[in-house]
C-alpha cells in the first residue's frame, strides 16, 4: 500500500542519544543500538514500533531487562516490559543485532565494496543496520563505536569528531566518533578499510579550524588533488554567497566503488561514488572534472540545506534537494561560466525531466503518495525542484532571495522542515502571498505556453499574447495556472534591446496573459524567456529568419543558444522527413562556431547536435510517432551536412582550439578543448579517410584523457577502421582502472553499429563486465538502453528484450539500481503501435518475475498505466 503524504503523524516516541558498537566481521557483524527513548508528548501514544529488515535480533532489553519484542518482515512492536507492565514514559533500549555485509548487494544500509565496509542509509537504508524510527522527524546525537580487523581496516570513520581510539586483542581495533548535531539516521555513516588520507587544513570565517580528509584506496591518492580543492572552493563560496560557514572540526570524504547513486551528504562524512572523487589528467576528462566539482559542491552545500536544516517526512524530498541543486548550480556558474552552465542545466533539464514530466512516470516536485521512495530521486525532485527556487530567485531578486533565506537559516536551524515552511519564509521576507505560486510543488507535468503577437505600426504598439496551460499528467487531470515568470527583451532590426531595462520580466499567472509595448520605432523580434527563466515548453509560430538573427544578435547568450538549437531540432525533422540539410541554418552554424569574440565553450555547445531521444520526443509532441531509425540517419546526415559546410572552419578550430602547457581542468582550457573536439567529433562524422587519421593521431599523441576520450569515441562511433586498435590499447592500459574502464565499455555500448546489440552482448562476456557493480552495469546496459537509441530501438524488439532480462536479473540482488533503469522504458508512448506493444510485453514479463522488488514493482505498474 502506498505511503501518503497526508497521513504524515509526529512520531510516538522521540530520541535522546543513540549509542552505536559495531564489532565489524565481513559476515556476522554485530550491531549493539542503545537508544534513549522518550515517548512524544505529540504523538499519538500506542506501543513503540521500530523499523528494521533483514536484521537477526539476538538479544534486546528495556532498562536492561531483557525483552522478546515481536517482529515482522518490517519491523517490531514493543508493546511493554519483560513483567508485562506498560512501557515507561523514557527508557533505554538496547538491541543487539547481526547483519551480513558481504552478502548485500542491494547497496543499501551496511556493505562491503571491495573489502571495505560503508554505508549508504538514504532514504531508508539505517532500518538494515539496526531496529530504529528510521523517519528524518526523528533526531538525536550519536555515539558510534567502531571495531574491526586492524590488518584489513586501518581507518574507522564516522560522522562528527573522533573522541577515541586504540589496540584491542587478536589484531583488532577500535575508534569511538561522536557527532554534536543532533541528525536524522539517514544522515548516519560509517566506513572501515584500508583508505589513504590527503589531508588539508581550512579555517572557517568564524575561525574554526577544520581538518579536511579525502580516502581513497591505496593508489589513487594522486586523484584526489581536485576533490580537495573544489571542497576548499565550496566551503569558501558558502560563506559567502549564503553566509553559511562549516559546523564541525572534522570534515571526511570517502570514495566508494560500489554505489548507487552519485554522493551521499552524510554528517562530517560524505560518500562518494568512487567515479566523482577520482581525478588525474590521464584518468579523467574535463566533464569528469566539471561533475566532480559540482558533486563536491552539492554534497557540501547539504551541511546546511538538508542536514541542519531537514526534512520532516520524505515527501519534502525537494526541500533539500531542490534547493541543494539550485546552490550547486549558483556555484558552478560562478566558478565558471553562467551562461554555459545554464545552457548545460537546460540540456539536462528537458533530456531528463521534462521527458519524465512527458510520460507515465510524471509526478510533482512534491509527491502525495510513494510505494518506494527510492523511486523519487528523479528529476523531478532534483532538477525540476531547483527551477522552483531558482524561480524565486527571479522574482524577488538576489536580495530579497537572500532575505528570505536568511530568515529561513535563522528560523528553522535545527528541525525537520516541509515545503510550508520554507514557502512562509519567502512569504515573511517579501511580504508576497505564495499560494498561486506553490503549485510549482504540487502540480506535475511541463506547462506549455503559447505566444502570439500583434503589431500597430500606429503608435508603435506591440502586443504579446501568451496562453498557459499543463497537460494532464498521472492522477491529475486538471491543472490550475501558474505563476511563470518570462524574462524577455525586443530587438530591434540591427539586434539593439529595444527595452531601457534590456530584460524584463513578465509574470503570467493567468490562462491568457497580455502584455504590450509603445512608442516602438518598428515592429521589434522578441527573444522570450531569456536564460530560460521557467521550466516550460514555449510555443511560439516563428521562421528560419528570425532564428538566425536571433542565433546572430541576441544579447541574452542562453537565448542565442536556443534559437540554434530549435532551429536545428526543426532541420533534423524536416531532414527525416526527406528534406534536404537547410543551408541558411548551417550558415548561421558556421556562423556561430566561428565567432572569435564568443567563449569557445558556448560555441562548443552551439554546435551540439541535438540529441536522438530529444528528436523523438519532439516528433512524438508535433503529432507523429518517433521513428528511431530514421531519426538516427537524419540527425546523422545532418552532422555530415555541417562538417560538409564547415569543413574549413572545424579544421581551423580543430587546428587552433588547442591548450598549450600541462594540462589544466580550468573552465578557459575545458571550454576550448571541448570546442575542439566538437569540431573533432563533426569531421569524423564527415567521415573522409584524413578525417579518420586526425582523430586516430588525436588519439595516440593525447597527454589526456579530454583529448584521448573524445578521440576514441569519435573512432568507436564512426566505426573507423582504426577503432580496433584504439579500443585494445586503452583496455590494455587501464585494465586495472574501474572508473576509466567503464568509459571503455560505454563507449561501445553507445555506438550506433548494425550488430549494436550483438557487441554488446559479446561484452557482458568480458571478464572485466561485473553486474553487481552498478557503475560497471550502467556504463553497458544502462549505456545501451539510454545512449543507443536505434539499437534499443531495433523493430524486432531485441534490445527491449535485451534490457527486461538484465532487470530481471539485477533486480533479485541490487532493486534501487534496477528501477532506475527501468526508466529506458518510460517513453514507450512516443513510438508505434508495434514498439509500444514489444515494450509493453516486456514490462509485462518483469511485471510477472517472482519475487519482484517493491522497488522495480512499483516503476513497472506505473509504466504499464496501472492504479
Ligand atoms: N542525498 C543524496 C544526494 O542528493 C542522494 C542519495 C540518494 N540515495 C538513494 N538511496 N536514493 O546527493
Ligand atoms: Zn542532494
């Protein structure tokens, strides 16, 4: 039965303090949990319910005596003493229990990876470790101490400060680590391995000095020079741009191998995924860099917006990660560039959101029911939920942002809060009634907003027309309006703002909204929705014309951007749909990519083909189903068409855009290594035999892997004659390297060959293809099903076929990991009467494995349109 949000109670009974020993054995660890337990003058009394699973219960007591609690497959009830009296208004309880570590493959409570223990305990994973109220209302201080093997696990770390530690017999050791805050279990970590340390100090503007630690296994410490400096960095712009500085004298990172997600913002003791941790020139290209950096950042940022500030119940999910997203990409663009860093945002936005937002999985930044919750760490949540704030930000501006963030820091440091209480601090700060506002968090779906102009050549008037309205979306039929704020400018005919304010910013709140202009000297191009200020389909009649002068002229950098990319989405339908390639858009290209007073980072962007499933989405949404093959060669032929017009100019920024000195991750450097390769990836797709032999001479000579990678790719993707050898010699130089060796494997996941589906078969043959790892399974089969659509796509069904066995499989060990992918199938709808039946029966074969997860049951019945 689905869990609601509007059956949230406050907790019967509350925490004090919780006492944590682990006596750490691969199988057989012991968990002795001693919990001070105060019954919730709130609450709504009863017995005390604790959650666990998976968990052998060896012995448990109240005030140390000994009592047989009954359990379930979720948990236990207490319902009074060993004497049969009722339970005390406080007491202690202490609970021994044993869990297996080297048998969870699920990832979830305590583990090993790779001989290491840790944990991983959001959303609900604290419940496999130990009977406890595993909700975040719940907070208390710990107490953890750990015991483990000397030989095998020199470091013991946990959340807060280490107060204790030293020898005990038969070769083992113990470390005792206390954490000031009081924090919900989700946030509580523990890891013992054989980890390196690359220690740094930081003081923090209120001088507090703190010990900063990244772990790694021995042998990566050279990778971990980045991680440390973008957590200086974050730190640092905390304290500045929020006025928010760290709160503990300890402040660990841990790089895992095996993990679900991507980080976790663990108290003092953040674990990472081993893939955004690890860096090095040779190892790791400039995106890897960029996403480390942002990872880091994010992580960090949690101290405040998701740890000292929670959440009350899982529903307000977004509360802490919206706003965490929304502070990390504040960071980012201003570590590096704002405009790339929006266009980027946007990119990921609709490639991800918006086509969940499209489909059978659409839910609100706020959902009101979940049979998983682990299901919800979606877009959604995350990426939709940071355009909420950063909606906010709009409207109120930088300061009364702040303001009303402040208030927020001030008034619930402390507790675990709901989508309410941060909506009454906007409201408290700005004096402005949210209620209209707030349907951001309740309503699903993306809103559509249609424009239409009229024009006065009297008076100069000018009117702009726009029409809201949100399709239906899963268990809402019927949408209200929203507030969205429009940033727009006019220009004139020499690409002047027309506007004394340059941009402004229209807020529509109602179904039709008109807004008009006078005094106009002629009839001006609107450039609508600058920086993309609302996460919305724009609908607007427009002509090749005016998209290349927006694509020239524009003053907002995100609009020129996107004026090229609708244009180009437009060309590559008309190109499936037999069209020729349109000169006057690959002359605007050229345009672009040539523009030497633009950063090359924009233009790299500029000259990002759209992708396929973006292509299929928008064929789907003009009334047609999506044909992935032909999608596949029209937006091919269209890379060839520009690398045929532009052959020049790529092999003048392919020849110019290069980075002299050692190699450096700074944005500068990235931003023209990436144009670079840009024009790289275009002439390979051009396909002359000297275009090959540039990116295979690319690829021998690079220093590093931002230029050896794209080399390889270009290669893999065209199917080049010197592929082979490229491919063999990276694998014989990285065998040994997990993060590096995946990128080998998807990129042959996600070349478009004929026998796609058969190389990639062939490879989960290789011995290097660990499907329980999840990094190792999502850079193949995740990589096939989400980056190879013609080959997923096949008509007869195979590479469905293909996944739906992989899930099937997966799902008896490791549910969270085997949801998520099932997502590949959430556009089935966009496809034809055949495709959609072939997925169907798949989802319908999963959908009938024994002992599917709840996990991977719910995402399939959602899929499949059941209630
Ligand atoms: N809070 C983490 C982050 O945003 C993600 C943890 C997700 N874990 C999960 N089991 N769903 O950085
Ligand atoms: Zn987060």
């Amino acid at each position: 039965a689905p869990v609601r949000l509007a059956d949230y109670r406050p907790p019967a009974w509350l925490i004090e303090s919780v006492r944590l020993t682990f006596d750490l054995r691969p199988r057989g660890t012991r968990v002795t949990a001693r919990l001070a337990l105060r019954r919730n003058p709130d609450g709504d009394g009863g017995p005390l319910r604790l959650d666990g699973r998976n968990l052998r219960l060896v012995a448990a007591s109240v005030d140390g005596a000994p009592v047989s609690p009954e359990t379930d497959a979720e948990g236990l009830t207490l319902s009074g003493t060993a004497s049969g009296a009722a339970l005390p208004d406080a007491f202690v309880w202490e609970a021994v229990t044993e869990i297996d570590p080297e048998d969870n493959k699920a990832l979830e409570g305590l583990y090993l990876s790779r001989g290491m223990f840790c944990t991983q305990c959001e959303a609900q994973g604290f419940r496999k470790i130990t009977f406890f109220p595993d909700r975040p209302d719940v907070m208390a201080m710990y107490e953890v101490r750990i015991e483990a093997d000397a030989g095998s696990c020199p470091a013991l770390l946990s959340n807060g400060d280490l107060i204790e530690s030293g020898a005990l017999p038969k070769g083992r050791h113990y470390a005792v680590w206390r954490d000031p805050h009081p924090k919900p279990c989700y946030l509580f970590a523990l890891v013992a391995g054989d980890l390196r340390e690359t220690r740094a100090d930081f003081t923090t503007v209120e001088g507090r000095q703190v010990r900063l630690g990244v772990w790694v296994r021995p042998g990566d410490e050279g990778r971990t020079a980045y991680a440390m400096d973008s957590l200086i960095r974050s730190m640092r712009w905390d304290e500045r741009a929020y006025g928010r500085a760290y709160d503990l004298d300890v402040f660990n990172i841990v790089a895992v191998d095996d993990f679900n997600m991507g980080a976790m913002e663990n108290k003092g003791l953040n674990i990472f995924n081993a893939k955004y941790v690890l860096a090095s020139p040779e190892t790791a290209t400039d995106a890897d860099y960029a996403r480390i950096e942002s990872i880091v950042a994010h992580e960090y940022f949690h101290n405040w917006t998701g740890n000292r500030i929670t959440c009350r119940d899982w529903f307000q999910l977004c509360l802490k990660e919206g706003l965490t997203v929304f502070r990390d990409q504040q960071f980012t663009a201003d570590e590096r560039s704002a405009p790339v860093k929006r266009i980027e945002d946007v990119v990921t936005l609709r490639a991800r959101q918006f086509r969940e937002d499209g489909g059978p999985l659409a839910h609100p930044v706020r959902p009101e029911e979940y049979i998983e919750i682990n299901n919800f760490y979606t877009a959604t949540i995350y990426e939709k939920g940071a355009e909420v704030i950063g909606m906010l930000h709009t409207l109120f501006g930088p300061e009364g942002y702040r303001k009303a963030l402040d208030l927020y820091f001030e008034r619930h440091d402390g507790q675990a809060c709901a989508i309410e209480d941060f909506r009454r601090c906007f409201e408290d700060a700005t004096g402005r009634d949210l209620t209209q506002f707030a349907r951001w968090w309740s309503q699903a779906g993306t809103p559509e907003v249609g424009v239409e102009e009229s024009w006065q050549e009297d008076g100069g008037r000018y009117a702009l027309i726009f029409r809201q309205s949100t399709p239906p979306t899963p268990g809402q039929p019927d949408k209200a309006p929203l507030v969205i704020p429009v940033a727009l400018g006019l220009l004139g005919a020499n690409g002047d703002d027309l506007l004394p304010e340059g941009t402004r910013i229209v807020e529509l709140t109602e179904a039709e909204t008109a807004v008009t202009f006078e005094g106009l000297p002629a009839r001006p191009v609107p450039s609508l929705l600058r920086g993309f200020s609302a996460p919305v389909r724009l609908i607007r009649e427009t002509s090749d014309a005016e998209r290349a002068f927006l694509m020239a002229h524009d003053s907002d950098a995100f609009n020129r951007w996107e004026a090229g990319r609708a244009y180009a989405v437009d060309v590559a339908l008309r190109m499936a749909g037999g069209a020729d390639a349109d000169p006057a858009f690959l002359d605007a290209l050229d345009a672009l990519a040539s523009d030497e007073s633009l950063d090359p980072a924009f233009r790299a962007l500029a000259l990002e083909t759209p992708g396929e499933d973006e292509l299929a989405r928008e064929t789907f949404a003009r009334g047609t189903p999506a044909d992935p093959q032909a999608l596949h060669a029209a937006r091919d032929a269209l890379r060839r068409a520009a690398a045929g017009r532009m052959g020049d100019a790529l092999e003048r920024l392919h020849r110019e855009m290069t980075v002299p000195g050692p190699y450096s991750p700074d944005a500068a450097a990235a931003g023209r290594r990436a144009l670079r390769n840009r024009a790289l990836g275009l002439l390979v797709a051009r396909g002359a035999p000297d275009d090959l032999a540039r990116a295979a001479g690319q690829f021998e000579r690079a220093d590093n892997m931002s230029d050896a990678f794209p080399a390889l790719a270009a290669l893999v993707h065209a199917d080049a004659p010197q592929a082979a050898a490229a491919l063999a010699a990276f694998h014989d130089r990285w065998r040994d390297d997990p993060v590096v060796m995946d990128k080998w494997f998807a990129v042959q996941a996600t070349a478009p060959a004929d026998d796609a589906l058969g190389r990639v078969r062939a490879l989960t043959e290789h011995p290097l293809f660990d499907w329980l790892n999840p990094n190792r399974f999502r850079s193949l089969v995740g990589a096939f099903a989400a980056g190879n659509p013609s080959a997923f796509h096949a008509a007869d069904g195979a590479g469905y076929a293909f996944l739906a066995d992989w899930l099937i499989r997966l799902d008896a060990k490791n549910p969270q990991t085997t949801a998520r992918m099932a997502g590949a199938f959430e556009t089935w709808g966009i496809y034809d009467a055949g495709r959609q039946r072939l997925i169907r029966d798949q989802l319908e074969r999963i959908a009938a494995a024994p002992g599917l997860s709840r996990d991977t049951g719910e995402m399939v019945s959602r899929m499949l349109g059941a209630p």
